[in-house]
C-alpha cells in the first residue's frame, strides 16, 4: 500500500475559525478525517502532519524521505513564498509532491514558489483538492 505523507503548513490550524468566507467552515481535524476518508478508499496509507514552523515541515520532508515515504501532499499556506529552505526540501526529497490549494492563492497574491519545485499543483477545488491529488499521487506511483 503505497505510503502518503499529508503535510499542512502555516496557519491551518485557524480553518473554519477565520477567513472562512475564503476557505470555508471545515476545521483542519474535519480536513484530517476527509483525507483519511480519501485515502481509505484509494487504497493509500497516509500520515498527516502539521506545522506552523517551517524547520519542522523541512525535517519531516527529510525524515520521510529517509523511511521510503512513496509521495507527499503539500498545502503551504502561509509558507508559499519567501521560504527558501522548503523550496530547497521539496527539491531533493526522492518522491513526488504535489501541492494542494483550498482556494486559489494566485487570485490574493504570487505564485507559490514551492509550487515550481512540486510535481504538480491542485488549487481551487476545495477538500475535494485532496483527493484529486491523492488519486493523482496514486496512479503516478502506479506507474512507476
């Protein structure tokens, strides 16, 4: 069963608390047990880690890869742009990362720049975003 590491960036823990006429009411524990949900159903193993720190989501980046994690979902949030060592992370790690949106960021702001070291980048789709990106993830490893 191909291994998943979800990883939720700056500032989701504050879903379905603020901005929610941007991103909805759902909180990031409802966002966890949907993924979960996804993934059961996709036939994927997934672990689900969040941070507000970037030096931890660099270390579990690297952790992961040195335990064969299979692929990553990233939502950087607040870490899109201006966060050099995650760019570099993402860039080295051995498995693909596709970099998922609940909205679409470019219409607030910048690219994200972590979106041009991922393999792909679903945005705008919602929860719903995860699972494309799971199944995503899923029949690229199938490939392979």
């Amino acid at each position: 069963m191909p291994r998943i590491l979800v990883i939720h960036g700056a500032g989701m823990n504050m879903r379905g608390k603020v901005q929610t006429e941007i991103f909805g009411p759902m909180t990031l524990p409802e966002y966890d047990q949907r993924i979960r949900g996804y993934a059961g159903e996709l036939g994927l193993d997934v672990e689900i880690f969040h941070s507000n720190i970037e030096g931890e989501i660099v270390n579990r980046l690297y952790e992961a890869n040195e335990r064969g994690i299979d692929g990553a979902i990233f939502n950087p949030a607040a870490f899109g742009s201006g966060y050099p060592a995650l760019v570099a992370a993402i860039s080295q790690v051995k498995f693909p990362t596709i970099e998922v949106h609940i909205s679409n960021p470019i219409r607030r702001g910048p690219a994200s720049q972590t979106a041009a070291v991922s393999h792909g980048i679903v945005a705008g789709f919602g929860i719903a975003g995860y699972e494309l990106a799971l199944r995503g993830l899923r029949d690229l490893l199938a490939k392979k």
